[in-house]
C-alpha cells in the first residue's frame, strides 16, 4: 500500500535561485526592470523576445525566490528636503555576539541610515546617512554613538557632491 501524500506547506522562505538557474531571459528581463520597474509586460516582453505571459511568470518567480527583493520609488533627497548624505565609519568596543546584534538592530531600525555595512578593516560598520541639516545629525549621533556604550568612536565623512547613486547592478 503506497503512503499517502503528505500536502505541501507553503513558506514564509524564498526559494534559493542562484545564477546558475537564471537564463539569458531572466538576465535580461532584469537589467530591463532595473531601470524601469513600471514598463508594461508587452513592453518588457518585445525588449526581451518573450510573451508578455512568459515575463509575467518569471517576475513571478524572480520576486517569490528572492532575486527581486523590492518594488521601489527612487526619491530626489534634495527635493524632499533631506540635502545631506554623510558616510560614517563606526569602530566598536566589544565584538561579543550579543552586543553586535544589538548595534546592528539600532542601526537597521534608525530611518535616517539608508545603508549599512558591517566590514572588515580599521572600522567595523560603514553607514550612508540622511540628514536635514548638521542640527539633525548632531542629534542623531547623540542617540546612535554617544548613549551606547560599545561604540569606541566614529567618523562622518560629509559628502559635497553625489556623483554616482546607482542601484543597478550589472546582468553579464
């Protein structure tokens, strides 16, 4: 007698697909909606020689295993009042497991830090940091560096120029 089937559960977890599972399609298609993630799916579908029900399943695909992780507007910060981009390098005391966690969530859960990058080198974090104005960082790093306690000290390298912001990453 054959076992009965156990159903299938569905998962909170992308499915992994790594590079060697996307085709020249789905590289392409992705180059296509980096740059513009509203074009229609004819439109995504003539650029790369597909149906628009084929781009239709493989952006399906592409976001439920993770390759696409957002759907996003990219905002002028200068329009929206936010003219400051400071880089911050971030040394800590302590690498103790716990403590690292606990800056990494202050760090994720602060709206003000748009990146964060835990690193190797002579800092330990690197941060890209939007401000109004030099009032709201100083307060800000009132709150981020000087109320924690295994912050050794930090940096703030403050950009004058945005030359690249870019998101895009390369599909070759």
């Amino acid at each position: 007698m054959a076992k009965p089937r156990k159903p299938k559960v569905p998962t909170a977890e992308p499915l992994p697909l790594g590079p060697a599972l996307m085709d020249t399609y789905d590289r392409r298609l992705l180059a296509a909606v980096q740059r513009d993630n509203l074009s229609s799916l004819a439109a995504l579908g003539r650029h790369v020689n597909l149906s628009a029900p084929a781009v239709a399943r493989r952006l399906q695909r592409l976001r439920a295993t993770g390759v696409i992780t957002k759907d996003v507007a990219v905002v002028d910060p200068v329009l929206v009042g936010r003219p400051l981009t400071l880089i911050v390098e971030v040394s800590i005391d302590s690498e103790r497991l716990e403590l690292v966690r606990e800056i990494r969530e202050r760090f994720r859960h602060c709206p003000q830090i748009q990146k964060c990058y835990y690193v190797t080198g002579d800092c330990d974090f690197i941060l890209i940091v939007t401000a109004r104005d030099m009032e709201e960082y100083e307060a800000l790093t009132r709150t981020l560096f000087f109320s924690e306690k295994n912050i050794r000290h930090f940096k703030t390298f403050v950009s004058m120029q945005r030359i690249k912001d870019d998101t895009l990453l390369p599909m070759d």
